[in-house]
C-alpha cells in the first residue's frame, strides 16, 4: 500500500494556502477491513490526507532546511462518511508560519458537503534525515505545471 494521500494539488500559494484532491478508490486496500460491509475511510487517513496537504503548501515555500512533519492534531472532527469512488478536495490554510513551527486549518470536502476539519501542528525534520534522492513527486508535478 502506497501512503500518499494527496495526488494533485490543484491551486496553491506556497506556506499561506493550498487546495489539492485524492481520488478515493473501491480497490484501496482499508476498505477491506473499514468496515466489511461498510467502506468508509478511516478517520486517521483523513487527517493523513490533510497533513500532507499543508505538508506540501509548507514545503513548497523553500525557505528552509527541513520537511514539515505532522508533530500535533490540536482538534479534529469528522461530520461525513467518505467512501469508495469518491473525490476528497483537501484544503488547508496555513494560520502560523514560524522558522521552528507551523499551524494549520484544514478540511476535506466530499461532493460539495465538508466531510471533516482539523487544526495540525507542524515541525521540521533535517533534509539530512531523508534520502539524498527524495522528490516529491506531487509537488515537482504541480511546479512543472506551474513554473
């Protein structure tokens, strides 16, 4: 199983906004076991989702010498079931950008109806900790089509 739960990012203003979409999949493998008879995607995932979503708005600012990481879910709440074949339209707005710490407000929207909403709390990881070779592939697709 893959986990990136972003697969494009459809506008953004790098550290301020960003709004991007994961196209939901009958096949993905939590629908087996969440719930058998039911699919709905965990809420965990959910918040993965938007996490790397402000992720990505943060990162994209290259501004400094690490990758935002999700280090707090300071509240979050799920309102609607999203299910297979659905679209999730992710987005965050970035309320605090400082050099150690970021915060945002996100949400997740299914079919025109907000799904769930979370305020996440980011640090940085040293770039030294990641691969020499690492490349986010959505965001180096996002800055290929928008230069």
């Amino acid at each position: 199983m893959r986990f990136i739960f972003v697969d494009e990012i459809l506008e953004m203003i790098p550290g301020k906004t960003i709004r991007a979409q994961k196209k939901i999949s009958a096949d993905d493998e939590f629908f087996r076991d969440h719930f058998p008879g039911f699919p709905v995607v965990p809420g965990v995932l959910q918040i993965e989702m938007m996490a790397q979503a402000a992720g990505k708005c943060l990162d994209a600012e290259k501004k400094r010498s690490g990758k935002a990481m999700l280090a707090r879910i300071n509240s979050a709440n799920f309102r609607e079931w999203i299910g297979p074949d659905h679209i999730a339209i992710i987005n965050a707005e970035i309320t605090l950008n400082r050099e150690k710490y970021a915060t945002a407000k996100c949400n997740i929207e299914v079919m025109d109806k907000r799904a769930s909403s979370a305020e996440l709390f980011f640090t940085f990881a040293p770039l030294s900790n990641f691969a020499s070779d690492y490349v986010d592939e959505v965001l180096e697709s996002y800055f290929s089509k928008n230069p």
